[in-house]
C-alpha cells in the first residue's frame, strides 16, 4: 500500500482532510518548536516528590532519563520527520494499526488534558499563589472559582488563536522556566553557603525496586510529549528539518531544568527538611531565606519558614512565574491533543462536527471549547466532592484520568517500528539507530507504568501502605481496581463510539454521489 494511501485511510477522507487542511496556516519555526517543547515537557508538580524519597529520586530521574526519555525521543524525531501530517500521533497509529486503534489511542491522548487542566494544573497555580501571596492559607471559594474559570479560558482563547499567536504563550512560558528553576537552583546553593551543605548520605543514592516503583510514574509522566509539536506537523515551516534537531535539544534542556533543581534541594536542604516538603512552592519559599528569613523544624519533619519584606517581594515574582508555567503547561498540551482529536474526527475516527478548523484562526475551535468545558467541569467537580468515599472515589478516577496519556504511548511508540516496516523506502531524513530495541525499551518502561497505574506497588507489596492511596485501606484494593477499570471503559466505548460515527458518515458521504 502507497504512503499516500495509507495518510488517507485508503482514500475515503481524503476530501474532508483537503478541506481542513487548507484552513491551516504556517507559523511554527525551529525555535518555536524548541520552546513548545521545553513548554510541554518541564513541570514542577512532581520536584517536590521526587526530593522527598532522597538520593535516589535523582538517581532514577537520571536513569529515566537517559534510558526512556532518550530511546523514545529518537523514535518521535523519525515518526515526525517521515510523516509530518496534521495531528502526527493520532496520524502515526491509525497507519501503523489502522482507523479503530487509531480512535481507541487518541481518545487517550486527548482525554488526559482537559482533565490535567481543571484538576492538577489549576491547583499548582493555586498553590503557588497561596504560598507566596496568602501565607501558605486557602483563597475563598469565590476567588478560587474565579481564578479557575479565568485560568481555563484564556488557555482556550490561546489555543483558538493561531500559532502565530499561540507559539508566543508558549515561548514566554518555556523562558519563564528557565527563569523559575534557573533562580531556583542559584538560590539553593546560595542557601548551602549559607546554612551548609547537609545532604542524604551518598547510600541513600542507591536505587531500590520500591523506589522504582514508586518514582519511575510520575518521573516517565514528566518524559513524555516529545511528539506534541508534530499535532502541528502541517503548521510547521520545516518539519523534516526542524523536528529531529528541537527534539534533541529539548532531551538535553529537560535533563537539566529536572535534574539541577532536585540535586539542588537535595544537596542543601538537611534531609529531614527534604522529606517534609509538600511540593515545590515550599522548597522555594525555604530558600529564599537567603535574602531574609528564618526556617525552623518541628520534631515531626515540619517547617515553619518566616521572609522578610525583601524575600517576600522576590517570592511574589516567584509565585507569578509557578502560576505562568503550570497555565502554560496546560496550554501547550490543548493546543496539541485537541489537534489530533479534530484531525482523527475529519478522518473519519470520530464525529465530523467535531473535525472542523476555523476559517479564521486555522485551528480546532469546537475541540478547543469542548476542552475548556470539560476542564471546567472536572473543577467543579474537585471543588465540590472533596471528602469521605466521594471524595477518596474522586481522587482516584482523577489521578488515573491524568495517566492516560502513558496509556497512549502504547499505540504510539510500536508505531515507528512497524512503518519501518511497512514502509520502508518512506523517505526518513533521520533514522532511529536500532529502532526495534529502542521500541521494545520505550513500550516496556510505558507497560509497567499501566501495571502500576491499576496495580500500585505490584512487585514491591500491592496496595500495600507505602503504595496506596491516601484514604484507602488494604482490604479495598479489589474496590481500587474496579475504580480504576471503569473509567477505562468509559474512555475505550467513547473511542469506539466515536469511530462507529465516523465510520458510517465516511459511508454517507461516500455512497451520496450514486443516489
């Protein structure tokens, strides 16, 4: 089968991508795609995490690093580079597998981030300004409903507008990283000339199995996007060109916008401080002490940290840029899945209604909105069932609804190999070395993290305390399971649903000219 024929599914959406794609508009250069990428793939949800379980948090970000990260950025740079459609990953799978995996896939895909907006992203936000601008107390709930709802439609106005405008966010949002862990990790050392390196022992280095199964989530979470600008592939000015070399450089500028501020605060901060932070925000607000200010440690690990005006001033700028890097995280992500959502619905793997780009601004509005309401609702949500059984019930579909991008990457990662494959005298301006083991690499880091996204702590002590959800007892890990498999279901009928739609109107439109 031709490589034309297979972008087209064989020729029957041809004609409703043809429409769509001559709504596109290109604005996204080499250095855009390096600042997308940077904007994508760096939070700060999980530092604070990862220097709480000690010396081998760091240990196992590097690891990851280079035994994840690395492998599967090398298989994305071929798939971009090869195939630069519209909506790439959706694209990649459904050529690798066809239509019904394709729609199964990118439900995934695409689910994940309006969902991470409303709940995980909106809170970090809150966080930051709670801890810089409110003493660390909770806003009213009317501020927190306003600041939620204004979050999550400036980051849908954004992702309406086109990259022209878009790539601006995202450029100002990758240089507001390097500002905000850049400073970070100057003020930590500057905190350790001060009060002393103190340090885990070089031991507590050591990786574990029990650590590996409890960082190795949430660091392959932080990996993972290295695809997203190629959602944009046909918005791209050069994308044969410009997607291997933005990739490249954004494994190196991830590794060390990561891993810099988590040897920071495990090199100054004394372990027992280290162990108690509840996310970033705290260890930004312990280390600016060292404009003013004291620390001091309660004997259960907690801190109590008192700035001066001067520190307090800096930690305002501080809280700015957290607010700024998690809106933007939530950005680019829109911005790309909801790309491959409408391309795969124009495809003929979903609603067509849906598959629709804007005349004006060459971008996926009705996706676009359906996002922010979906981000909305999952607001609400959290703001509303907040304790006991709902509570706990809530907490768990959320967490699992955020992890369903890794779940994606199962579609997406095989892909690179089998179109090798299939096709392989598809011009590659770059080639993955050894690609199929680094599919096999990539694919099994993202297999264990599905085991223990439905399974926690498999292999070290199953739903054992250290492993499980707060809230949950070892006797309810049979409940969890079932907790985790519906919304499973749910998503994977929604994709069947949605190609079943897609399916027949792909029929309609096709037997319409002989009638």
């Amino acid at each position: 089968m031709a490589v034309a024929d297979l972008r087209t599914g064989e020729g029957d959406g041809a004609l409703a991508a043809q429409a769509e794609k001559s709504k596109l508009q290109k604005h996204f250069g080499r250095a855009d795609i390096f600042f997308f990428l940077v904007c994508t793939l760096v939070g700060i949800d999980g530092l604070g995490t990862l220097a709480t379980q000690g010396g081998q948090g760091f240990t196992w970000l590097v690891v990851c690093v280079l035994l994840f990260a690395a492998p599967s950025a090398a298989l994305l740079a071929e798939l971009g580079a090869a195939f630069p459609d519209e909506g790439g990953p959706y694209v990649w799978v459904r050529m690798a597998f066809g239509r019904l995996v394709g729609a199964i896939n990118n439900v995934f895909y695409w689910v994940t981030n309006p969902v991470w907006m409303g709940g995980t992203l909106v809170g970090t936000a809150l966080g930051g300004l709670m801890t810089f601008f409110h003493g660390g107390e909770e806003f009213s709930r009317t501020f927190q409903y306003v600041f939620a709802f204004a979050f999550i439609w400036a980051g849908v106005l954004f992702a309406v507008l086109s990259f022209r405008v878009g790539k601006w966010v995202a450029t100002v949002g990758a240089l507001a990283r390097f500002a905000l862990l850049g400073l970070f990790s100057v003020l930590v050392v500057a905190y350790g000339f001060v009060h002393g390196f103190h340090g885990p022992s070089a031991g507590s280095y050591a990786p574990s199995f029990s650590g590996f199964v409890v960082l190795v989530p949430l660091i392959l979470f932080s990996l993972v996007g290295f695809e997203l600008p190629s959602a944009a592939g046909e918005e791209m000015e050069d994308a044969t060109r410009d997607v291997p070399s933005g990739i490249a450089k954004s494994v190196i500028a991830t590794g060390l916008l990561y891993g810099l501020p988590v040897l920071g605060i495990l090199l100054v901060l004394p372990e027992q401080q280290a162990s108690g932070l509840a996310g970033f925000p705290d260890a930004v607000r312990q280390a600016l002490t060292v404009f003013g200010g004291t620390v001091t440690t309660a004997a259960d690990g907690t801190t109590a940290v008192t700035l001066t005006a001067f520190s307090t001033a800096v930690g305002w700028v501080m809280g700015l840029l957290v607010v700024l890097v998690a809106f933007t995280s939530g950005l680019t992500w829109i911005m790309g899945s909801d790309r491959t959502l409408a391309v795969s619905c124009y495809d003929g793997a979903g609603p067509r209604w849906l598959g629709r780009f804007s005349e004006r601004f060459g971008t996926p509005l009705r996706v676009n909105v359906l996002s922010g309401v979906i981000s909305t609702l999952v607001f609400v949500a959290a703001n509303t069932i907040t304790s006991g059984d709902a509570g706990k019930f809530f907490a768990v579909a959320l967490a699992l609804a955020v992890s369903t991008t890794l779940i994606s990457y199962l579609g997406i990662f095989p892909a690179a190999w089998v179109l090798r494959r299939r096709l392989p005298d598809a011009p590659r301006p770059y080639r993955a070395p050894a690609i199929g083991l680094l599919t096999v690499v990539s694919t099994v880091w993202i297999v264990f993290c599905t085991v223990q996204i439905l399974f926690p702590g498999l292999g070290a002590g199953w739903f054992t305390a250290d492993f499980r959800a707060d809230g949950w007892a070892f006797s309810e890990r049979w409940t969890y399971l079932l907790v985790e498999l519906v919304p499973l279901l749910v998503f994977t009928a929604l994709a069947v649903v949605f190609w079943a739609v897609g399916r027949r109107e792909l029929r309609t439109a096709v037997e319409a000219p002989s009638r």
